[in-house]
C-alpha cells in the first residue's frame, strides 16, 4: 500500500469515532433511543456492526458517548473559558448562555434533550451518567458565574440554585420544542434565536442590583 493511501487510511479512521456519533445522534433524535437497533447506526455511518462494537461495546455506551460528546464536552470548555475571562459577569453569562446556547439550538446536538427526557427514566445508568456530566457541571458552571456577579455587587442576592434552573430550564424547553411541536407540520414554529435572546436579557435583568424592585 502506497503512502498516500495509509495516510488516507488513518484519516479515515480518525474520523470514525466522530460519524459513528453523528449517526447515532441523528437515528437516536428520529426514532428514539430504544426503538433504535444498533444495525440502524452503523447502516447510517457506513459501517459493518461488529466495526461499531470495536468503538462503542453497546447501544448504552453510544449513548453516553453521544452525550459526553456534544454536551459534556462543551460544558467543560465552557467552565475553561469562564475560569480565564476577564470582565463583567453580566457580559459572561450572557456570552456564556447566549452564544453557548444559540450554537446548540441551531446544531443537531439539540436533540440530545429530547433523547435525555424522554428516554432515560428506563435506562437509569444513563441517567447517573448524564446527571454527573452534564447537569452537575452545568450546574456548576453557571452557579459560580452567578456567585461572581454578586461578590462583584453586579447581581442582587438570590437563590443560586432557583436562579439557575431559572436561566436554564427554558433553553432546555425550547431544544426539546425544536424537535417535537416544532418538528410537526401546523403552526407550532417559534423563532429560537430570538427566545433565546430575549430570555436571557429577561433573567438578567431581574438579577440586576440596580434593577427596581417589583
């Protein structure tokens, strides 16, 4: 075999991890996680099944690697970045949830919630898996960022921890939208940027320590 075609080889072979997820993110978002077979995915990334088992040893496993992949390991960079930014925690977490979120939503990876809560009450490994990755990272990603705001006299007192399911719950809302009303034919659309957006500008502004009291 000639150079050019084991370089091509290896490149092929480095990207396989990267299809293989994205097959089984978009098999797992159109049919569900337990409804999908495992042939399913490999038929979708061009592969035999046994060449998937070398990766990923189950269907579970896939899973998990689907989510570690496209939130967990976003979450993680996004802690990177806020641990070396330098400002505002007003301009952060707005650039945090904003940006952050607005990427995901326009992104197949926002189907992962859909997959998340309607699935995983009957797997509850995933569910372990999930709550230890994502939502205690996130969780603490964003907590820290409100914390900062407030010991910079930014933001007012509040409960962190209502705070944050405030600012995040209704991101996750509009993913799952997104891909269940917003999938069907009818009047169910909404814009996602602009919910995003809006959101955020709301919940900061109610966190202001200037804001007026209500």
């Amino acid at each position: 075999m000639c150079p050019a075609e084991l370089f091509q080889r290896r490149r092929r072979k480095e990207a396989r991890p990267q299809e293989l997820l994205d097959a089984a993110l978009a098999a797992f978002v159109e049919k569900g996680f337990a409804a999908t077979r495992i042939e399913e995915v490999a038929a979708r990334a061009g592969v035999s099944k046994g060449t998937l088992y070398l990766y990923y040893p189950s269907k579970e496993e896939l899973l998990k690697a689907v989510i570690g992949h496209y939130l967990a390991a976003r979450i993680a960079e996004g802690a990177a970045q806020a641990d070396s930014f330098i400002g505002p925690a007003t301009d952060l977490l707005r650039g945090m949830l904003v940006d952050w979120w607005g990427q995901l939503y326009d992104s197949p990876a926002a189907g992962v919630f859909k997959l998340v809560i309607t699935e995983v009450r009957n797997f509850p490994d995933i569910a372990e898996y999930y709550a230890r990755e994502v939502i205690g990272p996130a969780h603490a990603l964003v907590s820290g960022i409100l914390r900062r705001g407030m010991a910079a006299g930014e933001f007012r007192s509040v409960d962190v921890d209502n705070a944050v399911h405030s600012l995040i719950l209704p991101l996750v809302m509009i993913c799952l939208h997104r891909h269940s009303l917003g999938a069907c034919p009818g009047d169910w659309h909404l814009d996602g940027q602009a919910f995003i957006a809006r959101h955020i500008d709301l919940v900061l502004t109610g966190l202001s320590a200037t804001a007026p009291a209500g």
